[in-house]
C-alpha cells in the first residue's frame, strides 16, 4: 500500500509545489510592474515639456511688448514663440499614464484649457501683428510727410494750423488719452477750415490720411496688447503644473506601497529558499558522509590488495638483493637478485644465518657496532665487503631494519643491499679523472688546491716555511709549434717524470696546464734551502730531452712565494707566485724570482689610485685650469696653459702632481689627454665666439704620443673646431721625446701638416744634445722652471739659461721660461733677450671664466716697462753672472756665520781673488771703464771684502756675536754693489742704442 500511495503523493506534493512556484512569479510579477509603474524617463519628458511651454509663452509675451514698443521691427520671433507654444500646449495634453485616473483626469482637463487659452492668445497676436503693421507704418510716414509738407511754400495761416495739427497727432501718439484725442479733432477741423489752397490738397489729404490711422488705431493696438496680456496663460500653466505634481506624487506614493510589498514578499521567498538549501545542504552532507565511508573501505580493501601485490612484485623484481629473516637471524625468504649477487639458491640459505656470506674483512668491533645499532635505533646502513658462493670478494651498499609488532617486541629482520663493485670501479676512475692530470698523471689544479691548503695547515703547526713555486718552461711554444704536439706531450710528461724524481717525499708537483707547473715544497727549514731546491730543479730542467729525432733543451722560470712570510689565503699565495714567474721572465728567463710583498702592495694600491682616477673621469670631476703666457718687452698676452685640476669630492682641490704620475703608464692617461685637448679645444672656441682669439697649449703624455691612432684622433678633433683648430699648441716632456727620437719627430712633422705646433716642455732637464735639437722638429722650447727660479741667485743655473737661450737661437726657436715668480726674474729674462714667460709671478692658473677679464686688466710690471726698449748683447752676459756670483757668495757666508761653520773660501780680505774681482778688474775693466757707474763699484766692492775679512777673524776668535753682529753692514754693502752694477747694467744697455 504504501509503495503504491509514496508515488502519488511525491507527484501531487510536486505538483503543488510547481503550481506555488508559478503563483508566486506572477505575485512577484505583478508587484514589479505595478512598483515600476512610474517611469522617471516619462515624468522627465513632461516636466521638460512644460518648462518649454513656460518659456515659449513668455518669450511670445516678451515679443508682444517689444513690437509695441517698437524695440523690435520682425513678427518672425513672435510667429516662432507662438507655434512653439501651440505645439507644447498639443504635447502636454498627452498626459502621462502612471498618474491615477482623478488626478490624470484633471490633469488633461487643466492642460486642455491651457490649449484653448493659447489658441485664443494666437488668434489675437495674428489681429495685433496686423493692426501693429499699420500703425507702425503711418507712425513712420506721418513726420516726413509733414517735414515735406512744412518745408515747402506754405502761406502763414496754413502753415501755424498744419505745425498745431502735427504737434497735437505726435502727442498722442506718444500719450493716446481723451483730452489728446479732443485737442488733434480741435486742431484737424481748424486746418480742414484754414486750407483753401487747392495746389496743397494732395498733401493735407495724405498728411490727414496718416493721422487719422494713428488717431484710430493706436487705442485698438493698445487694446489688443492689454487683451493679449489679459490672457493669463502663465496662471493656468502654473495651476496645470501643481495638478501635473500632486498626481506624480500619489502616483509615487502607491508604487513606494507596491515596493514595499514585493520587498516583504521577495524577503518571505528568500527565508523559504534559505530554508529549503539548509535542508538539502544537510540532506547532502549525509549522503557525502555516507559515499566517504563506504568509498574509504572500498580504497582500504584496494589499497591492501594493490600492496600486498606490489611488496611481492617489488620482492622478486627488486634490482637489490633482499633477505628476510626470523627474530634468530635465521633466513624466512630471499629474493631471485640475492640469488644473482651472491650465487646462492634460495634453498641453499632458507633457515641458515646470513653470517655464512662474511668476507673476513672486518674485525669483531664493526659488527658489535652493526649490531648495537640494529637493536638500538632500529636500523644500520653503510658499505660492507661480502664474499659470494665463490669465494671473490666484493663491496655492497647494505641496509638492516629491525621489525617490531604493535608491542614493541622484534618479530623480524630485513636486509636490502646492491653489489657497488662497478660503482667503486667508477669512483676510482672519477677520483683519477677529477684530481689529476690526464697526460702527466700528475695532480690538477682541485688536488693542488686540497694539499696547499692541507700544506699550510702542516706549515702553522711545524713553524716550518711552505714554498709555493709557480714554474713556466721557457721555450716550449716553438717545440710545439716545430715538432708537432706528439714530441711536446712527450716532454711534458718527461718533465713530470723529473720533477717527481726531484721532489721529496712529501711534496708537490701539479700541473695546472698547457706548460704550466706548482711545486709545493713543504717543511723547509730556511730560504737557502728553498733556493738550493730550486736551482737543482732548474738544473734538471736544462738537461737535453731524448723525446725528438734530435736533443731538446729547455729551461724554465720559476715564481716563489713563502708561507707564512706571505700571509695570504690559497688563491692569492698561487697568484704572488704567478706575478712573481712573470717577474723571472721579463728578467731574463732560465732564474727564479721570490715574490715581493711590497711590490705588490704598491701595484695593488696603484691600481685602486687608478681606478678612482677613471672613475672621477667619469663623473666629471676634472677641469682645466688656465695659465698666461705673456710677452714681457711688448705686455701682451700671447696665450694659455691648460692644466688639468682634479675637484675631489672629498679632499678638495687635487694638484695634478698627485695623480698623473700614477696613470702615466697606463692606458688611461691617453683617456685622459684626450678628454684635455676635447676640452681645451671647447674652450678656446667659446672664447673665440666672444671675440677673444688666444692659442692654447696642452701638456702630451709620452703614452699618448706615440699611440698609433694619436694623430688620427687629433685630426678628428681638430675637425671638431674648424675656428680655432691652429690655436692648438701641444707640449711635449724633453723625457718623453728621448724614447722613441725617430717617432716622435714624425708625429711632430704631422702635426705640423694639421697647424697644430710643438713645443719642449721642461727643456733642460733631459739630455738637451745639439742633435737633439736637430732631429726635434719643435717650434718652441720651454725652460725648466727650475733653473729660472734659482737664476737670481745661483750663476750656475743663469749660465744653463744662458746657454739654452744660445742654443734657442742657433737652431732658430722660440723660448719661454717657465716658473717666472719675481720680478727680478723677469726683468732679468728681459736683459737676457728672452720676453715670453709665464709664472705665478705673472699669473696663477685661473678657472675659465676668469680668463677673459684677467686678460683685459693685466699690465707688465712697471720694472720691465721701464727695460723694454733697452738691449744688451751677449758681450755684457757675464756681467749678469758676476752680479749673481756676488749675491750668492755674499748669502753663502751669511748662512755659514749664521749656523756658526766657518766661512768658506780663504783671503776674504782679497777682492781680487774671488770670480766677482776677476770679472770687475779683468772682462768688465776692459769693456766699462768709460762708463761713470763702473767706477762706482769699487768702493762698495772692496767696503765687503774688508768686512767679510773681518767676521772671519770673529769666528776664528770665537767671538760669534760681534761677527753675526757685522752681518747687517756687509748686507747694506753688498746691496751698495748690486745697486751700482744695475746702474752699470742701464749705462750699458743706453750706451748701444
């Protein structure tokens, strides 16, 4: 029974359960629409509607009044704002169908009057516009007409009628009430009466004629705007509005009703269908629940099966040997692999021990130790030599565990193990391969580097020396390169042969490749020690190899550095002992070097100097100064020095002294020039932009001279500058020139072609030969700066000045000295026919920007200025030298009494004998004795003798004091003699012009 009735109530409660679904779509239906009922879209278009209605009727009211008023002359706005309003006033009566029927009825009812009122309104606009037309044109035509009318022939009584007739028309016009009336009627019957002139009847008719319309259809225009406006549209728009808004708003009342419903209902439907998901959610969570446990059981029963079968195919395939025993050790089973490894069948060993497989290898004390971890831990692992059914021995991986059941008490052994015969085979030729070398046998670089570091460590404990030699065979490239590579593997590995014969026992000899060796000789008692090994090993080395159709010798270089004086890491000792093989072969070959600590210190600090030097290249911290070079005689500027300045970023201003030395060498320092001559080049041309024509010399290191592509980079840069490419003028270090005489003059010689000239920098310093001067193509030759500093004062660098200015002139040269710092330096250059100089007396370098005001203001020096016009000839030079000579004899016993040594020379009292009495009573009596100055030199003269006479007898009496105490009166007389030697010197110079 209930089998048959379960179906037909499951179908009936669906049945109802659908028909609730669709009665509640078309409840929930229904209150949507009836909720949605009021359409924004539409409440919009007809308010918009209304608004324009609004405006197009007061717009058609604001025309009315203008065209009254005659503020405008065109209907065509008025016609346009009418239609307007009659078409809004048609739309508005389509209202809007959300509204109730009352209020929609009024609504309609009010919009209906709106329309009448309009169409009415338009009727009436239509009469006015007409009306209007001809008022507006008699209006316009009534005072010309009377203008002309006035104008002509008018007998008198005519004439005041027709004025009174006019005046009185334009009053009422402009104000049409009944007393203006009554006074145009008085005043159109008197010139009615008053005209009896037929010749102006035609003109009084049409004057009358425009009169009488104004008289007649100003008040009906005026009546027309006052009914026009009496139309109060703007009053039922408004009231058509307020109907329009109420009905909106209870139409807005009762769709908030309806949505307030669908929302209780739509909340009523949610509470359902939340109970209904909670109810199938927990009807599915215990279907879920029963599918797991049922699922679980079946997945445990496979798992069990799937397991059992893969431990017994894993069993009997297993590539390793598997032994199963009892809690005795007895064996229960083993797999086809034991079978395989061991030789035995499996009846051969059901029931025996497993110790029936020992090898013997290992003692008692490593299978206790087996043992105790099996039973301990639980389980032992590691490498074990067995021996098969055949006696051989051989090596297994062997893992043992202990199997316990869920008491804990051992039920079982299993034993797993491979044979690693071959893998042992394999790790001997892996060690063989990865730690010595292939050819020789001998250990490579890895096993080098584990018996350094093993070295070192035996080093330290022994207080012992560890010599590290890096050792490059000489000579072994072109045995190669003539024999072939058969004959060089050969020697190679005939020197391996020697050098193990050579070695101790506890040494080391590895080859790092191609012929490139490291000895590692351990335990040395003292450097002598090492040095005997080694120079045996070289000796070694020489003997005639037997590896060719012909002997062979060789020889070798060798770098050592000791450990622990060369407290470095592995790496590092290899490397010092590599810089110093380098070392040995640039020396020479066939010796040895031991590595320098200091050396390399300094290398490696110069390195980091070089580094941080490309580094402030690169980021801009250089820039050129800029030093004068002027001409003393004429006091013009001739050109600059540019010199290179280094802004650190934290030590400030760096002279080039301090860095360039350190680059010199290196290939950055032609980065360097490069960046000097762009730079200098850029410059001078912005000078020449602001009218300011100066040519600019550039110091040339010797590297960048006589870089292969040194012209060539020039060429291009001078490219660069068309304008001022032959202001260029380079210097080049006397030093630098010496090197390479026949190069550098050919690059010279091509400078020359590109306009750029060369000057000897520093001349003097160097070995300044006469073929020198010859072969050296330069147009201007610098003296050193310092002879010119110590000129005024030491005669032997004034003979050296003297004679590079000789040499200057024979060859043809310009000279400008360097470090000019007095101005008695200058002046002097000047007496010596040499006017370019440049000089912090003349001028520091300066910045740029500074360069173009300094060259406006600079002035000679009123002492040269006084000699420019003066000459002397090389006759009248030892004259200078003599006045030197005094001066520096004068501070020589000066100094000498001042540090209480005794006064050099002898006969101080003997002006005779010194080189400045020679000169003045030999050369200088012969050419200036005519001279009035030359005689006033004697006196003084003689004056410091006596007093130089007597400090040295102070001295030698020991009287310090009174001889310090002449110091100030032999100061005065020797100033006395040098004051009359430059009046000398003018007379001279005056006496040849």
């Amino acid at each position: 029974m209930n089998t048959v009735l379960l179906p037909i109530l499951r179908s009936r409660g669906a049945l109802a359960f659908a028909v609730g679904v669709v009665c509640a779509a078309l409840l929930l239906t229904l209150l949507f629409v009836r909720a949605e009922s009021v359409s924004p879209q539409a409440h919009y278009d007809y308010t918009q509607k209304l608004r324009d209605l609004r405006a197009a009727d007061a717009e058609a009211n604001g025309e009315v009044l203008a065209n009254r008023l005659e503020i405008t002359r065109n209907y065509d706005a008025l016609t346009f704002y009418m239609d307007r309003s009659l078409q809004e006033a048609s739309s508005v009566t389509v209202v809007p169908s959300f509204l109730p029927d009352g209020e929609r009825e009024k609504t309609l009812e009010k919009a209906q009057e709106l329309q009448r009122a309009l169409e009415k309104k338009s009727r009436l606009v239509d009469v006015f516009k007409r009306q209007n037309a001809i008022l507006r044109n008699s209006l316009a035509y009534f005072p010309v007409v009377a203008d002309d009318f006035l104008g002509g022939p008018v007998s008198g009584g005519l004439k005041g009628a027709l004025e009174n007739y006019v005046r009185h028309v334009l009053l009422f016009a402009r104000d049409p009430d009944g007393e203006r009336l009554a006074q145009v009627d008085a005043s159109r019957r008197r010139l009615i009466a008053v005209q009896t002139d037929t010749a102006h009847r035609e003109e009084a008719g049409e004057l009358l004629l425009h009169g009488d319309t104004i008289v007649k259809q100003l008040p009906e225009v005026n009546a027309l705007t006052q009914r026009i406006k009496g139309l109060d549209t703007a009053q039922q728009l408004e009231s058509l509005n307020l109907h329009y808004a109420l009905g909106h708003e209870h139409a807005q009342r009762i769709a908030g009703q309806f949505r307030m419903l669908l929302y209780a209902c739509a909340l009523l439907l949610t509470v359902y269908l939340v109970f209904v998901f909670v109810r199938l959610e927990l009807t599915r969570r215990s279907l879920d629940r029963a599918h797991r446990e049922v699922s679980e059981r079946y997945a445990a029963q496979l798992f069990a099966e799937e397991r059992l079968l893969l431990h017994a195919t894993a069993f009997h395939n297993s590539h390793d040997g598997i032994v199963l025993a009892d809690a005795q050790g007895n064996v229960l089973d083993v797999n086809p692999a034991f079978t395989r490894i061991t030789g035995y069948e499996r009846s051969e060993v059901i029931g025996r021990n497993p110790r029936m497989i020992k090898s013997g290898r290992h003692d008692q004390e490593f299978y206790a130790a087996m043992w105790k971890s099996i039973l301990g831990i639980g389980s032992w692992q590691g490498e074990i030599w067995n021996r098969n059914k055949y006696g051989e021995v051989y090596p297994e991986l062997l893992s043992i565990s202990a199997v316990r059941d869920a008491e804990g008490a051992l039920t079982n052994f299993v034993a797993v193990f491979a044979d690693i015969s071959r893998l042992k085979e394999q790790e001997k030729q892996l060690t063989q391969m990865a730690y010595y070398d292939a050819l020789t046998g001998l250990p490579n670089r890895v096993l080098l580097a584990d018996r350094l570091t093993q070295a070192i460590f035996q080093v330290k404990r022994s207080n012992a020396i560890l010599a590290v030699c890096y050792l490059d065979l000489d000579g072994f490239k072109p045995v190669n390169d003539t024999y072939g590579h058969e004959v060089g593997d050969r020697l190679l590995v005939e020197m391996a042969s020697r050098f193990r014969g050579e070695l101790r026992g506890g040494d080391t000899v590895a080859r790092l490749g191609g012929d490139e060796f490291v000895l590692l000789l351990v335990g040395l008692e003292d450097i002598a020690e090492c040095e005997q090994a080694i120079q045996r090993l070289l000796c070694v080395i020489g003997q005639p190899l037997s590896v060719a159709l012909e002997p062979i010798s060789l020889s070798a270089s060798i770098g050592v550095t000791l450990f622990p004086r060369d407290q470095s890491d592995p790496d590092t000792l290899l490397r010092h002992a590599d810089q110093a093989m380098y070392q040995a072969k640039q020396a020479g070959k066939n010796r040895y070097r031991i590595f320098d600590h200091d050396l390399d210190l300094y290398v490696r600090i110069r390195h980091d100097h070089i580094s941080r030097i490309e580094e402030a290249l690169e980021n801009g911290e250089f820039s050129l100064y800029y030093q004068p070079k002027v001409n003393m005689r004429e006091g013009c500027v001739v050109g600059m020095e540019a010199l290179i300045r280094w802004h650190h970023p934290e030590r400030g201003m760096v002279a080039p002294a301090e860095f360039l030395l350190l680059v010199e060498e290196d290939e950055l320092i032609v980065r360097i020039g490069e960046w000097v001559i762009e730079t200098a080049l850029r410059q001078m041309d912005e000078w020449h932009g602001m009218g300011l024509v100066l040519s600019v010399s550039v110091n040339v290191a010797s590297r960048q001279l006589q870089d292969a592509n040194f012209v060539q980079y020039l060429s291009s840069a001078l490219g660069k500058y068309p304008n001022v490419a032959r202001g260029l003028e380079l210097e080049i270090l006397e030093t630098s020139a010496l090197e390479d005489m026949a190069k550098v003059s050919r690059i010279i010689e091509e400078c020359r072609e590109l306009g750029v000239s060369c000057s000897l920098d520093d001349f003097g310093t160097g070995y300044s030969s006469l073929t020198y001067l010859k072969r050296l193509p330069a147009a201007t030759i610098k003296i050193d700066q310092s002879f010119i500093r110590e000129m005024v004062t030491d005669p032997n660098n004034l003979i050296i000045v003297q004679g590079v200015l000789g040499l200057a002139l024979a060859f043809q040269r310009q000279v400008i000295a360097e470090g000019v710092e007095t101005v008695e330096q200058g002046r002097m250059l000047l007496q010596l026919d040499c006017d370019y100089a440049q000089g912090y007396g003349i001028a520091r370098p300066m910045p740029a920007e500074q360069v173009s005001a300094w060259c406006g203001s600079w002035r000679p020096d009123p002492a040269w200025s006084a000699i420019k016009d003066l000459r002397w000839d090389a006759e009248d030079r030892p004259l200078l030298t003599a006045k030197v000579e005094h001066h520096n004899w004068v501070l020589q016993l000066i100094q000498a009494i001042q540090e209480e040594l005794p006064p050099s020379g002898r006969c101080l009292d003997d002006h005779y004998s010194r080189n400045f009495g020679i000169w003045y009573h030999g050369r200088g009596q012969n050419l200036y004795r005519h001279l009035p100055g030359f005689a006033s030199i004697a006196g003084p003269h003689k004056r410091v003798h006596e007093i130089a006479a007597e400090v040295d007898g102070c001295w030698r009496d020991g009287q310090m004091d009174r001889a310090q105490g002449l110091l100030d009166e032999l100061l005065m007389q020797r100033d006395a003699v040098l004051a009359a030697l430059d009046r000398l010197e003018l007379e001279v110079a005056q006496s040849r012009r």
